[in-house]
C-alpha cells in the first residue's frame, strides 16, 4: 500500500504568530471542550493542570479550565516561556514536577515533548499521568471545528483504518519532496484509550494511525521538523534496515552533534 505524504510545510512555530479570539467565543469553543475532555477521560476529583506558553490565546486557557471545572477537577494554571525548537533544558524542574504530582497534562505548547527534557516521552510513560497535547491547536477555531468531531466518530475512523490496514504485508509512503519509505515486518500500534492510573500520551485532535517498522528502507526528505524547524535547504536521510546509513548535507551531522552534546542522543532515528 503506498500513502502519499502531506506536501503542506509548516508555517508556523509559535502562538505568537496566531491572531486572539473575541472573548464571547468562548462559548463557540465549549461543545469542543467537553468532547477533549471526554476524550482524555477527566474525572471528578482529579487534579488537572493546563500547562500553557503564554502566548497562547487567554480565551483558550480559560475555556479549558472552565469545561474542567464544571466536571468537577481541581484546576490549576502554568504559565510558560515559549518552548525553543530543540532546546533540552527548556524548563525548570518545577515543570518535569507535574508528571509526578498531577492526574492529566492539557499542554498548550509546541511540541513540550520533544523540545522539554523534562516532558521527554519516556518520562511521560514511566509516570501516572495522563498528557494531552494541543500542538499549535491551542485555538478557539480548533475547538469550533476539529473538535467538534465527538470522540466516538475518531474512535470508528481509527478502527477502519486498522480494519483495511491490518493484513498489509509492505507500507511505502512518498511524498513531492522525494521523500520514498517502505517498511515491511511492520506492526500496528494498539488505539491508545486514556485509562487513569498509567503514563499515556495523545495528541489533540487525535493524530492518526500508527505503526513500528521492523524494516525500513528509501529515503527521507525533511524540510522541516519539530527538533529543528526549517532547515536552511532539505536534509536527505538513506535508510537500510531500519537504520540510517547516509546524509547528504553537513547541516544534518552538526545537528544531531547538537542534540547528542544535549544529552538528547535518544531521539536519533534508530
């Protein structure tokens, strides 16, 4: 099966660069809100924290907080600089604190999970707490929209899709870009339903359907990434077995010196 991959580039990397909502659309954004936090299963009596750069619309973080109120969560607020694309030490050890001490994450940030050593994924999952991430989502129009969508019809997209992508044998996705991967031995992950009590993390609007490759070969064309934004020209990955072999430009060697001088070296593509 081969899946062409979005030939849409990112525009934007901060909330900064997104234009605020008029106060009364809060009402607009609460159907939505309801339909998240179903989603992320918030119950009453837990502690809930809307982690939030403070460029984020005002608006959206109250909206957020009202829906977690009125379930009956104990609400609590964080405030944030901007997250730095690639930057590990981008928080203090009050933020790595929450996974250890709060119910569920709303995180109104980008990308906190790779740009935050202490929001690191591992660190997600060997905690109790549940993580929600509005990667450049934190909008009113979000909610207006995407989030619209009630929980169930996500849940039935994603079991078609694991229906008709199950007894695949080879994936291959391409894209304009030159982007040509086919992965083989592949498996498909398990639907993530939120369940209290375990280290989980999602997306917001869900993200799709996903698999590990136990073989992948082609190449990987990035002209962009959430580790680094926009590259001054695109980074060409070869891919063997499941491993990278070869990169044409030497933007790609200083980045990932970079990143494993960060201590960072787990997110390398292995």
């Amino acid at each position: 099966m081969t899946l062409p991959a979005s030939a849409t580039h990112a525009a934007s990397f901060s909330y900064s660069d997104l234009p605020k909502s008029d106060p009364l659309a809060i009402v607009n954004a609460m159907p939505g809100i309801r339909n998240m936090l179903k989603y992320v299963a918030l119950t009453s009596g837990e502690t809930m924290v809307v982690l939030a750069e403070y460029t984020v619309d005002q608006h959206v973080v109250q909206a957020i907080a009202a829906g977690a109120a009125f379930i009956g969560a104990k609400v609590h607020i964080m405030f944030v600089a901007p997250f730095a694309a690639g930057g590990a030490r981008n928080s203090s050890d009050l933020v790595g604190g929450l996974l250890k001490s709060v119910d569920v994450i709303i995180s109104c940030t980008y990308w906190a999970e790779v740009h935050c050593e202490h929001l690191f994924f591992d660190n997600i999952f060997s905690s109790k707490c549940r993580v929600l991430s509005l990667h450049q989502s934190a909008t009113i129009s979000m909610f207006e929209t995407g989030a619209r969508f009630p929980t169930e019809v996500y849940n039935e997209l994603e079991e078609k899709v694991h229906r008709e992508l199950s007894d695949t044998r080879e994936i291959r996705v391409t894209s304009p870009d030159g982007t040509d991967l086919t992965w083989t031995d592949h498996k498909f992950s398990p639907s993530i339903r939120f369940t209290p009590g375990r280290g989980q993390w999602r997306p917001y609007p869900p993200g799709g359907y996903n698999w590990v490759g136990g073989n992948v070969n082609g190449l990987l064309v990035i002209v962009d990434s959430t580790a680094t934004g926009v590259p001054a020209g695109p980074v060409i990955l070869s891919v063997r077995n499941g491993k990278v072999v070869h990169a044409d430009v030497v933007f790609f060697v200083v980045w990932i010196r970079r990143i494993k001088a960060l201590n960072l070296a787990r997110i390398t593509i292995q």
